[in-house]
C-alpha cells in the first residue's frame, strides 16, 4: 500500500474485490473460538466412547466456514455507491451511496492487529441491526486508512480539498489521554455494571456445575468474626473489588485516547483502546452539539465526561461519539470550547428557571420522602417497633436533591447555541447548535401549567434526539424558541403564547 | 371517535380484571373498590375525551406545521417545513368506523413525530397531498 498515486483509489475500488487474504487466518479462528464449547464437550464424549480420534475432524468445519466466508464476501466503491455482497446460501447485497456516509469506524480485535488488519465499519445513520451493517471485515490498516479518507471526502458535508493529496502536517491532538484519569474510574457506576456481569456469569457457571448446592453457608468456618466485621469486611472487598474492575475496564476502553483534528477537512478523529483499538472519524458537519455529563461521583471530584451530538447517530451508538472518558472537568470543557468552537455554551453562566421551577423542584422531591415517613409514623403510633422512624432521613436527602436539582436547573442561548442543563444524580449539561435544532416541542402537565410553566424540547437527529430545556416559565420558552428561529415561531405566537388557530382549521 | 376509543379502552380494563379477580382468584376486593372503579371508568369516558377534544388544535402554514395535543400532559410541537421527512396517513378500524384518519408528520428526529388524530378522511387526505408538495418543494435533506 506505499503506491505513491492515491488518485485512481475510486477508480481501483469500483470492480467488485475481496476483503484481505490474511482474514483467512482469522476468520478460522473466531470460528474456532466460538465453537470451541461444542468442540470439547465432542472430544470429551468421543474419547469416553472409546477414544476415536475421528471427532477431530469437526476441527475443519469451523475452517471451512471460515473460507467459505472469505470466498463469498466481495465489496466495491463506485457510481458514487458502497455495495457489499456476502453470503453463500442467503445471498445480501448492501449498497448505499458514498454521500450518506456519516462515521467511518476502524476497529481491530487483537488477532487483527497481529496480522495488521482492521475492520471498517462505514456508519450512514439509519437504525441498522449488527445484521444490515456495512462492514468490511478484513482490510490492511493503511488500506482502510485511505478508504477512510477517500469516503469522507467523498462526502457532500466536506468538500474535496485541492491538492490533498500532500496532507499537511497533523495538528496537535486536542486531548491525549493521562494516566492520572483513571482515578475518576471508580467513581462512575462501570465497575458495578462489570461486577454484576461477572458474579452473573460466575454464579452460572457453579450453577451448572451444581456449586451453589456444596457452597453450604455452615461449613464455611469465619465463627471467629461477628456479623457485623463480616458485613463490613465483605463491603469492603467487594468496594476493592468494583473499584479495580472499573479501573480494569477504563484502561481496556480508553488506554491511548486521542483526540485530534484531520487535517485539512477539519474532521474529529478518535484513537482508544488498549487490546481492540478503536478509530472513529466524526464528520465535522454533522457535530450537532455536546453532553457534558457528570454523575455525582464524578462531579464530587470534579471529573466529568463529554460525548458528542452527532447526528445519525443515535444513543446505541454512544461509544462512537465519546469526546472525553471520566476526566477532569477542565480537560472536557476546553475539550467541548474546542468543538463547539466557542466558549460561552459550554462553559458560560446560564440562565436559572426562577422561583416557580425551584418550587416545584421542593414539592416533587418532597412529596413522594413524605408519603413512607408519614406511613412510618403512623404505623409507630400504632404500635410498631420505634427503628421503623429511621425512614425519617429520606427527609434531608430529599431535601437536599431538590435543592442540588434547583441549583443545577438552567439554559441560555448564546452564540448560535442552545445550552441546558438539569439534574442531579447524574447533572447533564447539553449544548446543542441552533441550526441542528428540527423542530420545537412544549410540553406541560396540568401541574406545570398552573405554576406557568412548560418544558422546551428542541428536537434534533443525533444523540437522545432531543435537547430538554425543564420547566422553564412559558414566557420565557417562548422567547427562547423564538429567538432561536424567528421566523418559525412568528406565525403561531398570539399574545406572547403559542397558540395554534382551532381544530380542524381550514386549509390554505 | 375518542368516546368510543375510551369505552373500548376501560371496558378492557375493567374486563381484565374481572377475569383476574375471578377465574384465577388472584386478589380479593371487597365490593365498594369495584364501584369506585366502575365510576372512574365512567368519568373516564364522560370526561376525557370531551377535554382531548377541547385541546387539540393544528395548523399548517407554508413554512411549518404545529399540533397540540393531549389532556392532562399537554404538548405543543412544531416542525418546520424544511424538516419534514415523511408524511404517513393511518386510518385505524374504529376511526373507519367514522370515516376519520390520522395524519403522522415525522422529522429526522425520533422525537419530533406530529400527529394529527381524527381528521375528516378527505381533509386528511388533501392535508397529505398539500404536505408532500410543500415538503418536497423545499431543499436540503432534512438533518
């Protein structure tokens, strides 16, 4: 791949071609891999048989599959149209034009990258299952590396450069990733999603091998340690436990971050991961906004976690849009100033709801701590045991929710950005460009009405699909959607509401 | 169309349970939980689709499109015209029954359908045609 002529690649790509030979030795593997359960039970049945070594023959099934899969995939770039063919039995034939491209990903598992292969995931932002996807499974890293480039700029977002075929020199990255990071690791709920996965599938295991039946609570001799040093002794392990599973999973999905600027085009390129490395290319245009997300571990250390809007590319896809792990929160907002190209959205003051919104904060907080504190003190009134008042501290924490949720609730519209953010437990903070907005929603429940207040959504492609601006007072919404797009709103707003004509008014 | 809608919705609901209650004995109610829940149910129908009826409003100008729905939750959504990607019109059995139809205006956004329930099946279908020029009369790709 160190021809010197990148022009005819298009030209090259348009006959129908095979993923790299090299694949053949992967595909036999994974396959291997996958059947390897069935293969031992096999061996293990044959061999109690009677020790026939005729079972080893099943070994060339998963190879044959292997070759047959190889043989009947085939792809070509051209008439302006990505089509790929596979299958031998159910024949697919995925095509979609090069101008849909919206992400190109380069992910390459460990034996990829011992053969020095990848796979180009080529995402065009339709609701596409694992099954409909277009991958090329099996290319050579500077191979794809050009197809990469060749398919965005293909693209109508970024027009083709002149004289691209020098590129310039690579900009600084804008994030690289620092060891330090990992501290904010344990601090995010990973590390329990990844303990609870794991005691799942353990538990499984010794289930199927009738574990739980011998593990008999009796015979596990701790008389010495009372119940309580064995509760706490238990809580901290597991607390050790949680906490380097999440450091484990950090390093394992984050280890070489690095985000930089393509040169040139101005596209965002992602580099991480540490045994399967992971490239992703946001096309710059189609960067709607940011999230800046810090759940309140994070936000106690002052970490926060930064991922992109992008549109077409919905929340499964959440992985392809990361902008910054768990890290410090000054890292993530000049990351998000950088993006956005402009600092006052992200990290500029926003505008509190008023009275009327942190009122209502209070109430829904309060209201639902009151209901089990009232029932408890009713039921010591009745004669229950005096610890059920414990539930009593749901008051403070309930308070203190309302008032963190109040203080985090805001938004402005600055520079061509809508920003908002609400929350406590996890606080987002969305920023979100005027032009990606496709549409308004206010939303107001009987309650909220009567407090004159309603919730502003801007819709949009990308990410949650929607920007959530809460409770904020009608007059204000209004406003704010109108500033937005003045000449949207203009039509539909009577005496400083939203009103539409009547039902069923007639066409004009 | 949203009366009937209702009585057929409560009337399932009420039937449920009281195949619940008494083919597999899950739970015993006394008597007067089934007459408060035989009242809400008609409170229900009497009410509710009256108050439906009272919020909903649309209107279609050449740049946009804007609906308001909903009783307790009630929510305005606008669209502009720019954005509209596909126009889709349903007619369910019950609204057959009464030559009625709805018209499903969706953009990029998953978030962002509007819905026009209950329309005269003619209007809705000039409400269809007049859309789709419009739509189609404006560039872009709609993201």
């Amino acid at each position: 791949m160190s021809e010197p002529e990148l022009q005819p690649e298009i030209e090259r790509d348009s006959e129908w071609q095979r993923l790299d030979p090299r694949m053949l030795l992967v595909h036999p593997i994974r396959e291997l891999v996958r059947f390897l359960p069935g293969l031992v039970l096999l061996v293990l049945a044959g061999s109690a048989a009677g020790g026939e070594t005729w079972q080893l023959a099943f070994v060339a099934v998963p190879v044959l599959l292997g070759l047959v899969r190889y043989l009947t995939t085939r792809f070509r770039i051209g008439d302006g149209r990505i089509e790929l063919q596979r299958g031998l039995l159910n024949r697919h034939v995925l095509s979609t034009p090069v101008d849909r491209v919206r992400t190109v990903d380069l992910t390459s598992s460990p034996v990829h990258r011992v053969l020095g292969l990848t796979t180009v995931r080529i995402g065009t932002g339709t609701a596409a299952t694992d099954e409909d996807g277009l991958d090329l499974d099996g290319l050579p890293v500077a191979r794809a590396r050009e197809l990469r480039a060749e398919l965005l700029r293909a693209g109508p977002a970024s027009p083709a450069v002149p004289g691209a075929t020098t590129p310039p020199a690579p900009e600084p990255p804008v994030v690289e990733f620092d060891p330090a990071w990992l501290r904010y690791a344990p601090l995010t709920g990973s590390g329990v999603v990844i303990a609870a996965a794991a005691f799942g599938a353990a538990s499984q295991l010794l289930n199927s091998v009738g574990g739980w039946d011998r593990l008999d609570p009796d015979r596990l001799d701790a008389p010495s340690l009372s119940l309580g040093v064995l509760v706490v002794v238990v809580l901290l392990v597991a607390l050790v436990v949680v906490s380097l599973l999440a450091v484990g999973g950090y390093v394992v999905t984050n280890w070489g971050f690095r985000l930089t600027r393509v040169p040139g085009s101005g596209d965002w390129h992602l580099t991480r991961g540490l045994f399967t490395t992971r490239e992703t290319t946001l096309d710059v245009d189609r960067v709607a906004g940011v999230g800046l997300s810090e759940p309140l571990g994070l936000r106690l250390a002052r970490g926060a976690r930064l991922s992109a809007i992008v549109t077409g590319l919905d929340r499964k896809q959440a992985g392809s849009s990361l902008l910054v792990p768990p890290a410090p929160r000054g890292v993530a907002e000049r990351v998000a100033d950088v993006v956005l190209g402009t600092r006052a959205p992200a990290t500029g003051p926003l505008v509190p709801h008023g009275p009327r919104a942190v009122r209502r904060r209070w109430t829904r907080a309060l209201l639902p701590a009151l209901v089990p504190v009232a029932a408890a003190v009713v039921a010591v009134a009745l004669g229950a045991p005096s610890w059920v008042l414990v539930s009593v501290v749901l008051l403070p924490i309930a308070a203190a929710l309302a008032a963190d949720r109040s203080r985090s609730l805001g938004h402005a519209l600055v520079d061509g950005h809508l920003a908002s953010r609400s929350g406590s437990l996890v606080r987002r903070r969305r920023v979100l460009a005027v032009e990606h907005v496709i549409g308004w929603n206010l939303r107001a429940t009987w309650w909220q009405r009567r407090a004159g207040l309603t919730t502003l959504v801007a819709t949009t492609a990308g990410g949650s699909q929607a920007v959530e601006v809460l409770d904020v007072p009608e007059d204000e919404a209004v406003r704010v959607a109108h500033e937005a797009m003045p000449q949207l709103l203009a039509q539909f707003v009577r005496d400083g509401s939203v009103v539409g004509q009547g039902g069923g008014a007639p066409l004009r | 169309m949203w009366v009937t809608s209702s009585v057929v919705e409560s009337t399932v609901v009420f039937a449920v349970l009281v195949v619940l209650a008494v083919w597999i004995d899950l739970f015993d109610l006394p008597w007067w939980v089934w007459v408060l829940l035989v009242a809400a149910d008609v409170v229900y129908t009497a009410v509710v689709p009256q108050w439906r009826y009272l919020v909903h409003r649309w209107e279609v100008t050449d740049t946009a499109v804007y609906t308001q729905t909903g009783w307790w939750a009630r929510e305005r959504r606008i669209a502009p015209m720019s954005r509209i990607q596909t126009v889709d019109l349903v007619e369910g059995a019950v609204a057959r029954l009464f030559g009625l139809a709805t018209v499903t205006v969706t953009t990029a956004s998953a978030a962002g359908a509007l819905e026009i329930a209950g329309l005269d099946r003619d209007v809705a279908r000039r409400l269809v045609d007049d859309l789709t020029v419009k739509a189609d009369a404006v560039e872009g790709d709609a993201t």
